[in-house]
C-alpha cells in the first residue's frame, strides 16, 4: 500500500514561516513579496518559492514522494522472513531487510534532509535548517527504527521455528474454542449447557494465559497486526505523529 503525501500533510508538519510580503495564490516568485530578501514565496498557496528557486509545492510533492518509497512493501519483507521455508533463505531475507532497515534510518538520523533534498518544504524561513518539527519526528523515527532492528537482528531460524510453532498452538486453541461455542448454540439440554459454557469460560482462560505468554516473545511483537499496520502507515504516521514511532 502506497501511501501518497499530499499538500496536506506539508502544511502540517511545516511551521508555516513567516515574511514581510504577502501570500498570492498561485503567485510568482516577486509577487507580493517585492520587498522581501528570501523567503517562502507564494510556495504554500500554489505558487513559486522566493528562494531564488522558483520552485513550487506541487512540482517537489512528486520527488519527495519518490524519495520515501523506500518505506513501501517493508511489511511484505519481513512476512517473507516468517515464511522461509529454509535456514539460509531466512538468513538472505533477514540479511536484506535488516539493511534496508539501516538505511532508511541513516537518512532518518539527517534530520530528513535526505528526504526533502533540495526541496524548500521544511525549510525554516532562512533557509539554513529544517523547521524543529520535521527535526525532531525524524529523530523520533530514526530510534523507533533502531529498535526494530535490533529485533531483527535477533531474530533466529530456530527463535522463528518456536514462533510459528506457538502461533499454530495459538490458532488451535481459538479453533477449539469457537467449537464449543457452536456446540453451545446448538444444544438444548440445560444441564449439558452449562457445561459447554463451563468450557467455553475455562478455553478462554487458557487462550488468555497462552496469550500473556506469547507477549513476552519480541518476535510476537514484531509480526503482530499492530506493528505490521504502523510499518504500513508509515510515512503517513511521519506527517502525522500517530502511531508507536512518534510518542
Ligand atoms: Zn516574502
């Protein structure tokens, strides 16, 4: 799933700066801001920067989204690493993701430069540095991004043997237990009834504790529908601040 970050998504995570001119929709660079030295231009409201650039929002959405398709298909990745069927293939997989983990961190750890180079996004009105905003999510990012490696990295064939053995246990129990309830709605002798329901109310328990114990696992954690969907909402989450990453 691609997601595509709009002009939205800019404005919100941008400090709109502030200059002496005034905004034209869009407006060219001079427009408006005659008076001004540098300064954002009419970038925000459709229009060219005042950077000396003329760039516009529109033209650097289309390279800033190229540049965090890397983020794409990083859940498909890591659903391939539980999926081999060999030692040495989980190796390659594991080997793979772990460095494609890296990198995007090492961008991550520029603050987002690399992200929104050359672009005049994030810039914070003078133009030396990006806003503290966009600083401080990529800062952010790039320590949620550090313990997921490390994770990975201490994934193991073996570890990942346990991990679906359990998963399978897990599935077997709830299989069992919707079994019962089956049972349960059928029945009508009472007495035979409050049985089911007895065991229905003991799997549960067993289903929960089995559960508890499953949490301790870091591998659960990692293949687990919550991580899968905050690595899929990714770069959205960026613009945003939802999710894990960004608390
Ligand atoms: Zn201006």
């Amino acid at each position: 799933m691609t997601y595509e970050i709009t002009k939205e998504d800019f404005l919100f995570i941008v400090n709109k700066p502030r200059c002496r001119g005034t905004e034209i929709r869009n407006g060219n660079e001079k427009e408006g801001h005659e008076n001004c030295g540098n300064c954002k231009g009419n970038y925000f409201v459709g229009g060219e920067c005042n950077y000396g650039g003329r760039h516009t929002m529109e033209e650097e959405l289309k390279q800033v989204n190229k540049n965090f398709e890397q983020f794409n298909g990083l859940v498909k990745k890591k659903g391939k690493i539980s999926e081999a069927k060999s030692e040495s293939k989980f190796q390659k997989r594991r080997d793979k993701l772990i460095n494609e983990f890296q990198e995007l961190k090492k961008k991550c750890d520029g603050e987002g430069k690399e992200f929104f180079q050359g672009s005049c996004i994030g810039l914070d009105g003078s133009q030396k540095g990006f806003t503290k905003k966009i600083k401080e999510t990529f800062f952010l990012l790039a320590e949620g991004l550090k313990n997921y490696i490390r994770i990975v990295q201490n994934t193991t064939w073996e570890k990942i043997r346990i991990f679906r053995e359990n998963l399978e246990k897990l599935e077997a129990l709830s299989n069992k237990y919707t079994g019962l309830v089956k049972e349960y709605d059928n029945e009508k002798d009472p007495v035979r009834k409050a049985h089911l329901f007895a065991l229905m109310a003991e799997k549960q328990k067993e289903i929960a504790g089995f559960r508890l114990e499953l949490n301790k696992d870091p591998l659960f954690e990692l293949f687990s529908k919550e991580k899968d969907e905050e690595l899929n909402n990714i770069v959205k989450n960026i613009f945003h601040g939802d999710g894990q990453f960004f608390k």
